[in-house]
C-alpha cells in the first residue's frame, strides 16, 4: 500500500511542478490552474487504476474498499494441504457439505459431512413433471432433493446456502462468497493460503449443452446439469488446477484450461475464508 501512496504523491508533485512551470511561461493563473486539475484527476485516475488492476504478477486485493488495500503476489505453483473428506456412502448428493467440510478443517473447524448435511437449508420445492415441463427448486434457495440417496429425485445446492452455513462456523466477516470473479481471483486466495470451494462437473471440463435441462423455479427458469459436482481447490501451476474430490476422497488434477471454462460454465461459483489472526 505504501509504494501505491508513494506513487501517488509523485504524480501530484509533477502536477504541481508541471503548473509551476506553465504559469512562469504564461503568467496566466486560470490556464495554469486548469492544467493543475487535469494532471491531479489524470494522476487520481492514474491510482484508481493502480490499486484495482493486476501489474508484472501482482494483484491487488481489496479486503475493504475504504480502508485497506493489499498487493499480493500471485504464485506460479501452490499446493496447500486441506483434510480429504469422502463424501460416500452416506451422501450420494453431498458433495457441496462434503467440500464445505474440507474448507471448514483447513481453517481449524472440525466438524462432521453429516451435521453440515443437517443443516444446510434445504429447499421445500416438490419435483413435478407437467406438459413435458420440470418443476423443481432453485440450488441458490437451498439444497435441492435429497441430499442421501440417487433413489429420490434431487441435484444439490449452489454458493449462497453454503456461503450462510459457513457463516455459522467461522468468525463474523470471514466467510467470502466470490462468486462471479475471474479465475485469478481464486489463485489469488490460493497464493494467500486458502483454500477455495466451487462448484465444477464430475468431468472437470465444459460440457455439451445436451447435458443441461431446463427447470422452473419459483424464481424463473434455470438450466441445471445431473453431472454438477463440489470440489475444494488447493493449488494450481501452469497446467493444472489440484482439488480435493469428495466424490472418492482423493486429491487430484485436471488441466487447467478445461477446469476452468467447467467451473465458469457452472456460474463461476466459489467460495474461501479469512483466516482469523491467531491462525
């Protein structure tokens, strides 16, 4: 942050001296001191700029827009270690609580796949088929079916009842739901020592659109996949994204071209953790 400060502090000296000069050659003050505010807003922008953009492999992460700003190397290769959690046999559908039990142990919170399980807001919506229509929940509202067994119909759930169940695990502000962001953004988080949980597929690349179906929700339409999965991320290099899968309990890696455009397909949902200072 101080380098940023540092910088900014130049660029209003150079104004300054640039309007120093200008007014020693014209003597007129109002064109001297309309060229002083172009160069103050040109340098304004100028550190906007700065600290909301990525420069030589640096971003800038912004933990609160009015008073802090962080720059923070992005890493070429990271791996963190994060407890490997099986989501099977008691939970055909659970991968989502499953994931959020591997983050929550990274950050020193252990608790059981089941009681997350219990608890995670489960959407009341009934499955029904009408006039060649599906009628279902929406995954944002709460976990969709049955979170137990394939044998009843249901799907799963999405970032926002998982980012709220985190919540009730971790210290008030800590739990960061950073949904929509780019990528980078997630090897931000893992170059800072946390882990990320997202929503992908269980092929780990983009699927065809044969693979999606359309519901209605009490919300609207929505197009959902039966192949939609939950990993937690725990590094990344130049070729490959490594996860820790519920599904078998293993760690793992897929290339990380494929895994991405997968994960920006499922909505680019993702969720991590502040980590508390006595961490």
């Amino acid at each position: 942050m101080m380098d940023t400060l540092v910088l900014f502090f130049i660029f209003i000296g150079l104004a300054i001296l640039f309007s120093i000069i200008i007014f020693k050659h014209s003597k007129k003050v109002q064109i001297t001191f309309t060229l002083f505010l172009v160069a103050f807003f040109l340098s304004l922008f100028f550190y906007r700029w700065l600290t909301t953009n990525r420069t030589d492999g640096d971003m800038i992460l912004r933990t609160n827009a009015e008073t802090s700003i962080d720059i923070v190397k992005l890493s070429d290769h990271v791996q963190l270690d994060a407890p490997v959690i099986s989501q099977f046999p008691e939970l055909e559908r659970g991968c989502e609580v499953t994931s959020l039990a591997m983050l929550l142990g990274h950050a020193g919170v252990v608790v059981d796949k089941m009681e997350l399980a219990e608890k995670i807001k489960k959407n009341p919506e009934p499955y029904e088929r009408k006039n060649g229509l599906i009628y279902f929940g929406h995954p944002n509202d709460g976990f969709v079916g049955d979170i137990y067994t394939r044998n009843n119909p249901g799907l799963g759930v999405y970032h926002k009842p998982i980012a709220d169940l985190a919540q009730e695990y971790l210290p008030d502000g800590s739990v960061l739901d950073i949904t929509g962001e780019p990528f980078d953004v997630i090897k931000l988080h893992l170059s800072m020592g946390r882990p990320v949980w997202v929503i992908i597929n269980i092929q780990y690349k983009k699927l065809d659109d044969s693979m999606f179906e359309t519901w209605i929700t009490p919300r609207g339409k929505i197009k959902i996949t039966y192949h939609e999965h939950s990993v937690l991320i725990t590094g990344y290099d130049d070729q490959f994204i490594y996860f820790n899968d519920p599904y078998d309990g293993k760690r793992k890696k897929a290339v990380a071209k494929d895994f991405i455009e997968a994960w920006e397909q499922m909505g680019s949902q993702a969720i991590t953790y502040i980590p508390s200072e006595n961490q």
